[in-house]
C-alpha cells in the first residue's frame, strides 16, 4: 500500500476509501497515455488533470496507480470544509461521493458547493440531491447527449446512490417502526 493511500485511509476510512476509489476508476475510466478530456484538458490514467503533460506519453500502471492516491488524498482535503462535528458523522458514501466530486470539479468549487452548505447545516438528504445539479461541463448540460457528457449525469446519479445508501437505511428503522405503531 502506497504512503498517499495509508494516509487517505486515515483521514476517510477504508471503506469511504473503498468507495471512492470505485467511483472514480468506473467514471474517470483508464487511459495510459495522455488523452483530451470532453473539455480538452490533458488528463492520464484515471482522470489526473496536468496541463504540463504532453499528449500521447505514457505511463506505466503502478505509476497511474501511484498517482492516483496522491491525487485523492490532495481531493481528501475537501473534508476540511466540513465541520469537525458533522465530518465525524458522515456516512462512508457521503465522504466518498463528497471527495468523488472534488476530484471532478475541484476543491474549492466543491467547498463553495450547495453540497457541503447543506452538509454543515446538517441536513443529508438535501446535501446529496444537490449532486444531480452538478451536470454541467464546460458550461454545457450535460443532460443533453449531444454535448458527449452525458457520462457526467450517470456519474452524478451514482455519486447521489452513494451519499444516500446510508441515509436510506438510517431511515428505514424509523419508518419500520412507525409503520408497526400503526397496526
């Protein structure tokens, strides 16, 4: 296990890691060499954003996968945007859908986010429908197919499963138990 990977552990628990790490392979997906993304930014292996690359070079995959866990932990610090009172009380899937779109959109567009807002005022379910909202890229919807994103909206749509699975069973207690007050 690399050193970046033992520290994103640390800070987000090896299942919001587990998660997260899931996340991003299936959307970012894997290219070994230097491709441009939908908005023509130079990006290698899983979606690592480095205009100072050159088109075309590659990379190994212990590489991409070294570079991989240096750049989540860098989109981990999107966790000190939330209170430290809340932060402890985020479900894994929240942490992981809260640094999956950091990763994609960058930290400090997520920290001014909607997102971490409802987050800090404690609200979890508002906090992941504001996901769906974030389907834009290179100001275009992409909800509309003819912009090539529309990856962004199924990413979105998993990244809200995620931030919710937990809720959803939080919820599920609460609702069993009044529905057993009714009979």
């Amino acid at each position: 296990m690399s050193d970046s990977r033992a520290q994103l552990i640390a800070k987000l628990g090896a299942v919001a890691v587990s998660l997260l790490v899931a996340s991003v392979v299936t959307w970012e997906g894997y290219s070994a060499r230097v491709t441009r993304d939908p908005i023509g930014r130079l990006q290698v292996c899983y979606g690592h954003d480095d205009q100072s690359l050159t088109l075309g070079q590659a990379f190994s995959p212990a590489e991409c996968r070294a570079i991989l866990d240096a750049d989540l932990l860098v989109h981990a610090d999107v966790m000190n945007c939330i209170a430290e009172p809340l932060r402890a009380e985020m479900s894994d899937g929240m942490k992981a859908a809260l640094v999956s779109l950091a990763y994609n959109v960058g930290v400090s567009r997520t920290c001014a986010s909607t997102f971490v807002k409802r987050i800090n005022a404690g609200d979890g379910v508002a906090a992941c429908e504001e996901l769906s909202k974030w389907v834009y890229a290179g100001g275009k919807d992409c909800r509309i197919r003819v912009n090539n994103c529309f990856g962004i909206v199924k990413r979105r749509a998993y990244e809200r499963q995620m931030c919710e699975a937990e809720l959803r069973i939080a919820a599920t207690p609460a609702a069993s138990t009044a529905e057993r007050q009714k009979e």
